[in-house]
C-alpha cells in the first residue's frame, strides 16, 4: 500500500505558463524552463530562471543563457541527490559565471541583474533571487512576499535560498520586478483562478498592462489537481517548446506580425523564377497531349527539371538574402557593442564613450534604410538614452503655474518678465500683470503693431517692447508710449535687451547687433551705433548679456563677444548629446550659469561659468514633457526655480 505522502504527491500536477507585460524595449527580459519529470519522474523536477537585464544590452542574453544553462546541467547532474543541495549548487555555478563575466570587464560593471531561479521537486518548492526580482506564493487568496529578505545588499548575485511544501492549489508568481507597486496583494490575489494559469496570467495582464511603465518578464506556477486543458496547450507555442526544455521567447502563431512578410523581396524572387516558367510556358502547348510515352516520359523530365531549377533559384536567392541580413545584423550587433562599452567607459572616461557613441551611431545609420530599418532606429533610440544618462539628463513635467487661455482665449504667449516686485507675460499685441495666482486683464501694447520680443529696462524701471516694424514702445508705470532716437528711428531686429543705460536690438539680416544709449536730457535713445567688430551673427537667433554678450545660433553654437569681438571660450566639458539647434539664451551678471533653450525638441542645456567667464563647462540638461514649444524662460535665483511660458501657459520647474 503507497502511504498517505505518496498519494499526495501524485494528487498534485504543477502547470505553467508565461507571461511578459509592458511594452518598454529598453532591457532585457526572459523565461525560461527546464522539465525533467517525463525522463525522471518527480525526482527529476522543473527549473525555472526568470530575469531581467538592464543597461548592458550587447552580452545580456549571452549572460542569461549562461545563468540558465549552468543551473540546468548542474540541477539535473544527479537525480539521487537532495533536491536542496542540487538546487544550491546549481546556484553557487552560476554566481561563478556571474563573477567571471565581472572579470572580464575593467569596470567589473555587467548591467542591473533581476533573477528568479525556482524549482520543484514532488511538492518542495526552492527558491533563490538577486536585485528587485520577486517572487510571490497565493494560498486561499492570500498573498506572501516570499523572496522577502534573500537578497543581500552586499553582493548582486544569489544568497540564500527559500523552501517549503507546496499544497494543492498554490500558486506562484515569479516577477522580474516588484509586481506590488503596481497591483495591491487583494487585486492579485483576484487575478488567480485554480486550475487555470493561462487565464490567471490573462486577469493579471488586463490588471497591470496599462500601469507598468517598462517591461516585466513574469512566470505562473500552479499546483493544480490535473493538467490544464490540452487545447489551450496546444495553441500556444511556450508550452511546446517548454517540453524541449529550453526555451526562447515564441509568438503566438495566430498572432505572427504580418509586417514581418515586408522585408522579403518579392519583386526580386518572381524575377529570378520568372525565366523558368516562361520557358515551362512554351511547352505546354506540345506537351498538353502526349501521343506516346516518350512523350510523357519527357514531360515528366521536364515537369522535375522545372522543380528543381525553381527550387535552385529559391535556395539562392535565400542564400544571397540570408547573407545581406547576416551583415546588416553584425553591424547592428557591433553598435549593441560599442553601446554597452560606451555606457561603461562613461563611468570614468567620458571623452571616450563620447567617441564611441559616435561610431556606433554612425554604424546604426549605415542600416538604417534598409529592410532592418525598425531595428536600426530601435539601436539610434537606445544611442540617446545611454547620452541622455551619461549627460545627467533630468526629464520633468512642468507644474501649471497659470493658464492664459483663462483671460485671453486666443493668447499667443512671447515671453514673460520680472520688473522688481511684479511680473508680466506679454504676447503679440498685450501686457498681463500677474498678481499672486491670477492674470490681469490684458492691456494693449501699441494699436496696429505686432510685438516680437520685449525687455525689463532696470534703468527707467520700465519696460520695453520691439515691434515687427522697428518701433520701441516702453512700459511705465502704467502707460506706454513709443519711444524715438536722435535720428528718429530704431532698426528692426528679432530680439532686444538691456544693459545700464542702453537697448541693444539684435539684427541678423544686417550681421549686427544695434546699440541705443538713453539720454535724460532729451528723454530719447542716442543714434544706432553697431556693437559688432568681427565675427558673424547672420545665424544668430537669440542674445544675452552679463558684461559680455552671449549669441546663441540656430546650428546651436554659442559665441561670447565683449567689446564687439569674439573672445576665445573653451568648453571644458561637452554634453553627449550636442545642441543641434538653439531659440533661446538667458543669463545675467549675478548668475553663474549660462541657459540655452533648444526649442524644437524643449531641451534645456545648463553651463557653468568657469575661470570668472572666459570658459564654460557643462552641467546638465532639462526635458520638458507635457508642454508646448518653450517661448521664454525665467530664472528665479532666490527659490532656484525656472519660469518657462509656451503660447498658452506658464510653468513652474524647481531646479
């Protein structure tokens, strides 16, 4: 008579499926099984490794397929042993892989590991992870963190292990992130329905799809009391190559992208086969009717050369497709490379990720219009983010400090400035004061004048406003009025600022930047007088001043003048990620930093001022979301916070 245990163990099938939810590419996720209950039996058991990779994209599957290949030949090397000391030692080979893969590296850095090694034997369940890999165990809807305290935070690989007895109709979720900062214990418990772990990982899918932000490779175990439905099992490809024992990520059939048929050559294959059959096509006529059996005989020769001359050309024009996406793919693998080089060197060399970056961007581009198109731009987007990372690139959602729309509905918002206590948002052809969190009514400018830029002039305590025809109106104390020079005209230009007594308009199309002194005397501007000595400001979009002049061009240079002439200004370190394009620069004689604002892509670039001005370094950047294209921008030095104004809105971001 078998005893009691015995008759447990039989009663218990342990079923699995997996499961990979989110749609971020930016890591790399896998599962993976290992069944050896049908040459062993119960004794023999299933291994599972699920994981997750980040920042090392060149050699993580190559590091996974190790992880999983050392634990399967060392858990299954002998089936006499105790389940928990080959479950032990089958982890103690793969940390030694772990830390040879360290060696090779000079940062001894291999990317962010998540792993989750599981297995079962009879009804023991063992367990090991490292990094935020969890792993959770739901018993009559109850649900426990059961990897809780086996990592240690000081060694990244596996520690310590977790054991225990499983009972009918447990079930266990392996997770390659923490599944519980996006689904409370109760909701997951929900997700599960006994028996049935294609359906509990479809509840759960539908729970957290649209909450994760990147990417979780997820494995769902259960101890049912008998095996799931066949159809479902036989539908789904994971389950077919779970039995081969090792297995690769497989889409479902039914589901196959039909833009995966794009990338053959269609055009190419029917010319290579269309010779063939127009010399099969000549023959049909005699041979429709063979009047004897030479005749059939020959058809039947020709009917088999027909074949074997469209299977030639078919094997070859495979063979010449096989080998140009062979190449395509080693360049794009090359990139991967130098990519996961890059992010390490840039740790400690900068200059030199930076000239790697380059290449492997350069690599990437060379793929880009061919039929690899998707995954050479997938590589380009990844180029950024690891520039992006290394450039201490901060992206943020500016708060809604004020909405215009509210006051003006057709507001086109230019700029916003801070004249002593008060501020003001000005646009084509209106003044708004803002007083605490409202906006005034919008006051007319100049009637028939379109208003491009304005200016505070701390001298008049005023303020002053450019117009498209080349008029100055100023602003004080609740009036405007237009202003004049000796002469009695202003050039035209695209911006104006102020400095002491003195307007400058900057001018492009005339190369110059335009300077205007104020005299009390006669209560008007000086004639023009070019600041300008050498140099170029044709492509100059924007211009600042703090004793020298600052131009920001539109191919995203930045030039210093003093005195009219071009001072030599080292940048003695350079963003990854170089200003293609500028639209603003902002500084002043208080501040230490120098701001530029692409425009096009709302990326703010922030440089320090070194050696008292003459050189500048770079700090770090800015990424605005969820906003317009950036007008204007406003440093707050007292609360180190930055104003930045869009054509409806004004936004708030603490530095």
């Amino acid at each position: 008579m078998r005893e009691l245990s015995d008759l447990f163990i039989m009663a218990i099938n342990v079923n699995y499926e997996f499961l990979f939810v989110g749609r971020d590419e930016n890591s790399f996720l896998e599962n993976y099984v290992y069944d050896a209950t049908d040459d062993y039996g119960d004794k023999g058991g299933k291994l599972w490794v699920t994981l997750e990779i980040q920042n090392n994209p060149a050699e993580a599957e190559t590091i996974a397929e190790t992880v999983f290949e050392t634990m399967r030949r060392h858990f299954f090397a002998d089936m006499n042993a105790d389940p928990y000391a080959r479950f032990e030692n089958s982890l103690k080979e793969a940390n030694k892989k772990l830390e040879a893969f360290k060696a090779e590296k000079s940062s001894h850095y291999i990317g962010n590991l998540s792993i989750l090694a599981a297995a079962v034997v009879g009804t023991n369940l063992l367990l090991s992870q490292c990094g935020e890999a969890e792993a959770y165990l739901i018993r009559k809807r109850y649900v426990s963190v059961i990897t809780e305290g086996l990592s240690d935070d000081n060694y990244e690989f596996f520690t310590n292990i977790a054991t225990g007895v499983l009972e009918l109709n447990d079930f266990v979720v392996l997770s390659s992130s923490r599944l519980l900062r996006y689904i409370s214990k109760t909701e997951l418990a929900k997700c599960i329905t006994q028996g049935n772990v294609v359906k509990s990982l479809e509840e759960l899918n539908s729970m957290v799809a649209s909450e994760i932000l990147g990417k979780i490779a997820i494995t769902g175990i259960n101890a049912a009391e008998q095996e799931e439905i066949m159809e479902e099992e036989v539908v789904r490809p994971s389950f077919i190559a779970s039995k081969l024992g090792f297995l690769k990520k497989v889409p479902y059939i039914d589901k196959l992208p039909l833009d995966k048929l794009k990338n053959i050559d269609w055009e190419k294959f029917r010319s290579g086969a269309k010779n063939v059959i127009e010399k099969a096509s000549t023959l049909q006529e005699k041979f429709m009717k063979p009047e004897s059996l030479k005749d059939k005989v020959l058809i039947g020769f020709i009917a088999v050369a027909v074949i074997l001359l469209l299977f030639v050309g078919v094997t070859k024009y495979r063979q010449s497709r096989n080998e140009e996406l062979t190449a395509l793919d080693t360049k794009l693998n090359q990139a991967r490379d130098e990519l996961s080089e890059a992010l390490t060197k840039g740790e400690y060399d900068k200059t030199a990720a930076g000239k790697i970056l380059a290449h492997a961007e350069q690599t990437a581009k060379e793929v880009l219009n061919t039929t690899m198109r998707a995954k050479a731009t997938e590589v380009l987007t990844r180029i950024q983010e690891v520039r992006d990372t290394l450039d201490n690139t901060k992206r943020v959602t500016p708060e809604v400090y004020l909405d215009l729309t509210k006051t003006k509905s057709e507001v086109n918002a230019l700029g916003i400035l801070h004249l002593k206590d008060r501020s003001y948002v000005f646009d084509n052809n209106s003044l708004f004061e803002l007083i605490l969190n409202n906006v005034g009514e919008p006051m007319a400018i100049a009637d028939n004048e379109t208003v491009i830029a304005g200016a505070v002039f701390d001298e008049r305590e005023s303020l002053v406003f450019l117009t498209k025809s080349g008029k100055v109106v100023e602003f004080k104390d609740g009036n405007f009025r237009y202003m004049s020079t000796t002469d009695g005209v202003f050039h035209k230009g695209i911006s104006i600022k102020t400095w002491s007594n003195k307007i400058y308009i900057l001018n492009p199309e005339e190369d110059q930047i335009w300077k205007y002194a104020y005299m009390n005397t006669k209560d008007m501007f000086s004639n023009a007088e070019a600041y300008r000595q050498d140099g170029s400001m044709k492509n100059t979009v924007d211009f600042s001043l703090d004793g020298n002049i600052y131009t920001a061009n539109s191919d995203g240079s930045l030039v210093r003048y003093y005195a009219g002439r071009i001072q030599e200004t080292p940048m003695l370190k350079a963003a990854f990620r170089p200003l293609n394009s500028a639209s603003k620069v902002y500084t002043d004689a208080d501040m230490m930093q120098v701001f530029v604002l692409d425009g096009t892509e709302n990326r703010l670039y922030l440089y320090q001022k070194e050696q008292k001005g003459a050189a500048l370094s770079y700090g770090r950047q800015y990424q605005f979301d969820g906003v317009g294209e950036v007008r204007s921008l406003y440093f707050d030095k007292t609360a180190n916070q930055i104003y930045i104004v869009d054509s409806e809105k004004i936004y708030k971001v603490t530095l």
